[in-house]
C-alpha cells in the first residue's frame, strides 16, 4: 500500500495538509503539565469502579443544600473580590524550610509526649464566670480609663542593673539564711492589745492637742556649741582660780573628821590613864588638844571643804553637811564637840 506523505508531495490539490497548512496531529495546550494528574485520577476511578457498593455520607442529603448554597456563594465572593486578600510574608521561601524542620520536631515530641503538660486549676470552672466579668470590667475601666496611670520612674532604666544584681543577691542571701533574725519580744502577744490601746489613746490625743506644747528656743542649735564651750571653760578658770589643799590621798568627807574623832578618843584615853597619876595635868590636857583641834579646823576654808565633798563625796553626804554649812545650825561649843564618846567609839569599831 502506498503511504501518502503529509509533509512531501504537497501537489494533490485533494489532501487537507496541503489546503490548510497546519499539523492535524498538535498536542493540547498544557498537556504534559495535566497529564500526571489525569493518570492519577484515572487509576483512583478504576480503583473505585471495582468496589460494588458507594455509601452515602449520613446527613449528606440534609446538608446538601447548604453546602450548594455556600459554593455558590464562595463562587461569586471570588468573582467580586479579584484577588485571594492573602499575600506572602516577606522571607517565607528563605525561613521555609526552617519552619518545616520546627513542625516536625515539635510533631515528634508530641509523640513522644502524650498530653500537654498542662492542667486545669482546682474549681477552675466554677470561678469561670466571675474571672469573665472580671475580665469584662478591667476593659470596660481601660475604655474609660484611656492610661493606665503607671508612669516608669526617673533613672528607672539607668538603675534596672543595679536593681536586678541586688535582687539575685538578696536572694541568694536568704538561700544561705533560713531565718530572718528577727525574734518577738518576750510577753509580745501578752502585751499587745495594751500597747495597741496605748498607740490608739496617743493618735486620739495627737487629734485633740495639735501642737506637742514644746518649742526650741529661736537659734538654739546656732548657739548651743558655744554655751557648752563658755560654761566648761567658766568651770575650768573657778577651778584654776579656787586653791586646793590636798592632804595625802583623796579621802571621804567622814575620813577628816573620824581622824580628828580618833585624836579626840585617843587624848581622852590618855588622859583617862593619867587621871590615876595626875588629875590636874590630864584636865589641861585634854583643853588644849580640844583648843588645837578646834583651831585646826576653824583654819579649814568653808569653800575648800565644799570644793571636796563635791569631787570626793556622793550626793547622800552633801546633802548631810549641807546642814552645817549654815552658820545658825553650828555648834556653840565647837564643831564636832556633841558628839559622844560611845559614838566616837562605835564608829571606829565599824570602820577600823
């Protein structure tokens, strides 16, 4: 059989080739592009025409509608709106595989993981509607409320590290210290309505007395050094000024007048003993010896024996002498001449 040429003997006026000069054997536009897709889609209905049954969705018939109407709408949402409204993220092709690799891990520690690791609080549901209206007054308060009235501290940002370090040291300071150091007060809990009483009684009479009554004089503080420093340098020139007769070692105002009691015994004494050989001579004596005593003393300064009693003595024994010291109490006879013997002597029993 002969085989008639398309492309060669273009002569025959009869052959469709060569009147429209196109190829009848072109493939379709996108062919080879649609053609896995068409295989595939070959091999599932073949795969689908061998099973004998088709099974209906339940509901299918009843929904049926709606998913028509819902196609139908998105169909004309699409004609109005030209394009999709979604556009890619800048770097999506360069972080995608990134992304892809977090799936997958964050997929197998799922596996790996069975639940979550979270767990609803106790009574969560039944404090549900009270943390909604909570939640429904806090925005309510910020729509009226445009601030939330928080302002950052000055130098809040200059001394966040410094706030921070104190913080972790204060921390690790308690993790070496179990205990604060800080212990109650004996009778704390006994004493404590008293003194929140005595704390309540003050605030009321803080109300009633506004002004505590006491005032500093004007420029007290201004002129309190220097009357501090006149007055020691004013006790300092009385001292310089006032003679001092020091009679061996520091003694106690008693101590004087117990060495004159002791003289005094010891003259009577002796005159007592020497009344048995010579009366006369033991009289006269004892007359001189109170006469030499006397003046010793009356020799004395008032103001050198008070100068002593206040370096020497306590309190109790110049308020004592201060008795003395007036000229109407002293003695007529002499100082110290009513005292008696037996005194004389009990007090160099207790004292020797």
């Amino acid at each position: 059989m002969k085989e008639n040429s398309t492309y060669h003997d273009g002569l025959e006026s009869n052959h469709l080739p060569e009147s429209l000069r196109e190829n009848p054997f072109g493939v379709p536009e996108n062919y080879f592009s649609d053609l896995e897709s068409k295989i595939i889609a070959q091999v599932k209905w073949i795969a689908c025409k061998d099973e004998p049954v088709f099974e209906v969705p339940d509901g299918y018939f009843d929904s049926l509608p709606d998913v028509v109407l819902s196609k139908i709408a998105a169909d004309s949402l699409k004609a109005q709106v030209a394009g999709d409204g979604f556009a890619i993220p800048e770097q999506y092709s360069d972080k995608l595989t990134e992304n892809i690799f977090h799936r997958i891990s964050e997929e197998n520690l799922k596996e790996k993981i069975q639940s979550d690791g979270f767990d609803l609080p106790v009574n969560y549901h039944a404090d549900l509607e009270d943390a909604i209206f909570v939640r429904i007054a806090e925005a309510e308060l910020k729509e009226v409320i445009s601030t939330d009235g928080f302002d950052l501290p000055v130098n809040y940002h200059a001394d966040l590290g410094e706030t921070i370090f104190a913080r972790i040291a204060e921390a690790e300071l308690k993790e070496v210290i179990s205990t604060d150091g800080f212990d109650l007060p004996v009778d704390y809990h006994a004493d404590l309505e008293e003194t929140i009483f005595a704390r309540v009684a003050e605030e009321k009479l803080k109300d009633t007395v506004p002004v505590t009554g006491f005032d500093l004089p004007p420029h007290y503080f201004d002129t309190l050094s220097d009357k501090i420093i006149g007055a020691i340098q004013d006790i300092k020139e009385e001292r310089d000024s006032t003679p001092i007769r020091r009679l061996g070692k520091q003694k106690k105002w008693y101590t004087r007048y117990a060495v004159a009691a002791s003289f005094t015994a010891m003259l009577g004494l002796g005159g007592y003993w020497g009344y048995q050989f010579q009366q006369q001579n033991t009289i006269a004596q004892d007359n001189v010896a109170e006469e030499q005593l006397s003046q010793h003393l009356s020799e004395i300064p008032k103001q050198e024996i008070i100068n002593y009693l206040s370096a020497s003595a306590s309190g109790d024994d110049i308020i004592y002498m201060s008795q003395y010291t007036d000229e109407t109490n002293l003695p007529t006879k002499g100082f110290g001449t009513n005292i008696s013997k037996q005194e004389i002597e009990d007090y160099l029993n207790y004292t020797l």
